[in-house]
C-alpha cells in the first residue's frame, strides 16, 4: 500500500488549493483525535492519512459561503 495517494493527486483535475486545504484541516483533525497506537499505524503521517481520505472521498468537504 503506497502511503500517499499519489495517483489521486496526479489525476486531480479541480482546484489544487482547496483539496489541500482539506487534507491539512483533516491531518489537523486526525492528530488531534487519533490514540497514539493509532498513529504509530501510519507513522506519525496524519497528512498522508488525511491525503487518502480526501482523495478516496472516505471524507467528504464542502466550502462555506463566508
């Protein structure tokens, strides 16, 4: 398994800056809620985490009107 979705990322063809965004917000997510034993399953890599599960829409984002 490739920690990093990179084919995901290559073949994104939408705004770069908000998937980003999404995937920084849910690493900030996951550090802040995962169990240490939990982190040690992905190394201590919540960006990559998160990356894949934006990428593989596990979780979903929206943009709010401001």
């Amino acid at each position: 398994m490739m920690i990093f979705p990179l084919k995901e990322l290559i073949e994104h063809d939408e705004n770069m800056y908000e998937i980003t965004v999404a995937a920084s917000r849910r690493a900030f997510q996951l550090s802040s809620v995962l169990e240490k034993d939990e982190k040690e399953d992905w190394e201590g890599k919540m960006v990559a985490l998160a990356a894949r599960q934006v990428f593989t829409q596990e979780v979903q984002f929206r943009l709010e009107a401001e």
